[in-house]
C-alpha cells in the first residue's frame, strides 16, 4: 500500500545537515553532498517510487489499489487514447445520472430548469425534527429554522403535508423565503409564506351579493368580505346589498370555516400577514377603482393578490396598471414564476379549479379576480369558487 511509501525520521541520520558541528572538518565537495543529501537521496527518490507504484496498469498493484479503491479497467491502453477512454467513461456516467432524472445535481438545478416538484420536508428532515427539542413537531422546527434564518436545504416549491380535524390533506407549499422580509411598517422578519399546492376541497363565495368594495368594517375589499372571516372562523358583519354604503349582515364562523380545523401546532406558529391593503369605498357612491392605499393585517389566513400570482396587474385595479409597483405594494412569490404552478386542484390532486384571489376587478364594482386554468379572469362576487390555504410563518 502506499502507506509504505512514508518517510521515517532515520532514514535522515547521517544525511542531514543539522546534526552536523557548527564546524564541520570535511572536505567542500563532502559538505555540498551532504547539503543535497536529504532531497536527492531520501525526498526525490521516495516520491519516484511512489509515482511509479501509481502509474501501475497491473490491477493487483495499479494505483487505485494502492490508494485502498478498485481500479479503473479500459485505460491500460500506451497508445495515446487513454484520455479518450476515460472521456467516454465519464460520458457513460453522466447518461446514467440524466437517465435516473438529474438534468443537474441537486435540487439548485432542478429549480434553474423549472422541472424541481418540491420535496416533503418532514421526510428530508425526518431526524432533525424528530431529536428533541423538537419532538416530532415539524411546525416549531420550520419556525426555529425560520428565526434562525436557517434555510439550508429547504427550497421554494418544498413542502409539508398535514391532515385537518375534518379529514382534509393539505400539502402546504413554500410560496416564497423572506419575499417580503422588511418590507412594511413594520418591517416583516424572516419568514416563509405557505401556500397550499391545491385548493380547500369547499367552495365559497367572495360575498353573499355582488359587492366588491370595503365596507364601514374596513375600506380594503378583502378585509370587509365574507370569505376572509369564513376563512379564518371569525365573526363580524358583511356586505348585504350592491349598493354603496351597503346593507350589513352578522354572521358567526368561529364554530366554523377553515382555521379551527388546522392542527394545533400549526395555529401556535402562524401569524398575521402585514400588507398595503388597496383602499376601495366611499359611503357616497360605489368605486370602480382603488383610491388609495394603508397597512392593516391580511389576516392568518389570506390569499394572494393578482399581482403576487402572475407578476402584474391583468384584472385588478386599473390605476394600477403602471410601471410602477401596484397599490398593494406585492411582488410575485417564487413559486408562481415562470411556470404555470399557479393551475391548482380542488382537493388534494383534484381537477383543475378555478380560485379566488384578494384582487377586486378594476372598471368594475361588483367582481371579483380568479385564476381559471392559469389565467386570470373575474366573475361576480357572490359565485362561489374554490381557494389555497395560506398562512406566514416568522
């Protein structure tokens, strides 16, 4: 082995120099022999014999046998073409990593050809979560991650899979990492938006009538609707009648909706979603467009804007459509670009469905943005469609 080929601390004595007396009685031709001694006779003569144990051909004695691996076959070749064999070789190798789906290693080049399909992150992080302080709860270790800015080995498009207390299966989709870390007022922290890779299995309307502005409850339409208190079971009152200033209903969700049925772990973890809320309402008379803007909270549980979906303003409020940022001051989230991720099932794995967005239609006021087939489009508000379930962690 090459191990044998070490160089020992005696086989420099009477060779070198050091051990010499400070005035050494030898002849000048000794003394530069003795100075050339340790390199020419002990260090070059070793590193010879090395090279030639690892240009060996022989497989009992070839370099890779020296070193403890198997050897190399096909290159014993002396005729010039062994850089060709050993291309082809590697060539081979390649084909073989293609051929068992990587275009690229690792997920990094997944994600660059847009074919990455996320990976479950309580199976990638099975240990981890599961080894104390953890214990198994994969939510207060994506938070822990989170706050520690730690995000190695979690990717856009990764997910994890839980079970409501209804029986429903959400995968919850990393939408975005610190998309929109500070931002706001005030500025957000670390965090992860989720959004569900599929649709709530149930539809529901945006609201009970054909109304798309705010209301006294809040000037933003999204926070004045019927779905975004359904969404996160809470009680308040909503829009009843299409006209402005309009007629206002109670209503009482908190035995109901979607956020009481989220497993306890994830509902000690989520938070309130700060936004630039666009601001549609006037007790005067009804608005077709947004007429200004104010931060307020999205809710624990919300939706994306138009913009935050297909990375521009299409349907929602005209005096958006500039080059500018729009009211809602949103980005679009890293899942949604460049591919057309934003098609989501109703149910896990369903067929495709058509959703609601938090956007409100501009020239318009009575509808609603959706996203149908990967387009966005809009209908009435009071049509009940389906919707992803998304929620920050920080």
């Amino acid at each position: 082995m090459i191990t044998n080929y070490k160089i020992k601390p005696e086989e420099f004595t009477g060779k070198d120099v050091s051990s010499l007396p400070d005035e050494p009685s030898m002849p000048a031709t000794e003394l530069k022999a003795r100075f050339d001694s340790p390199a020419k006779v002990v260090v070059s003569g070793r590193i010879n014999s090395i090279l030639d144990a690892l240009a060996s051909n022989d497989s009992a004695d070839s370099g890779a046998h020296q070193i403890g691996s198997a050897a190399v076959t096909g290159l014993d070749n002396n005729d010039g073409t062994r850089a060709t064999v050993l291309h082809d070789q590697i060539r081979a190798l390649q084909r073989n990593i293609s051929n068992a789906g990587m275009m690229s290693v690792g997920p990094a080049g997944l994600i660059a050809n847009r074919i990455y399909s996320g990976t479950d992150l309580t199976a990638a992080f099975g240990a981890e979560i599961a080894a104390p302080p953890y214990n198994g709860n994969v939510w207060a270790w994506i938070q822990a991650r989170i706050r520690e800015n730690n995000f190695s080995g979690i990717n856009v498009g990764d997910f994890i899979p839980f079970t409501c207390t209804n029986g429903y299966v959400i995968k919850a989709e990393v939408a975005g990492i610190n998309t929109y870390h500070r931002f706001g007022s005030p500025a957000v922290p670390f965090h992860i938006d989720f959004i569900s890779r599929d649709c709530w299995p149930d539809r529901k309307a945006f609201n009970r009538v054909n109304y798309n502005n705010g209301t006294t409850v809040s000037s933003n339409p999204w926070l004045a609707s019927e779905l975004k208190l359904w969404l996160n079971s809470e009680s308040g009152s909503v829009p009843n009648s299409e006209s402005a200033n309009p007629a206002m209903i109670a209503v009482d969700y908190t035995s109901t909706g979607v956020y009481r049925t989220l497993p306890a772990a994830l509902k000690d973890v989520i938070v309130t979603k700060r936004f630039l809320a666009p601001r549609r309402y006037t007790e005067d008379y009804l608005l077709t467009d947004d007429i200004g803007n104010a931060w307020d909270n999205a809710g624990k549980l919300w939706l994306p804007y138009e913009v935050e979906i297909i990375g521009f303003n299409n349907r929602e409020s005209s005096i958006d459509k500039t080059a500018g940022p729009p009211m809602s001051g949103c980005v679009q989230y890293p899942i949604f670009a460049n591919n057309m991720k934003r098609i989501k099932g109703y149910g896990d794995g369903g067929a495709s469905a058509r959703w609601h967005t938090a956007s409100v239609e501009g020239n318009s006021a009575t509808n609603i943005v959706q996203i149908s087939s990967g387009i966005s489009g809009s209908n009435a508000a009071s049509v009940e469609y389906w919707f992803p379930v998304c929620f920050r962690i920080t």
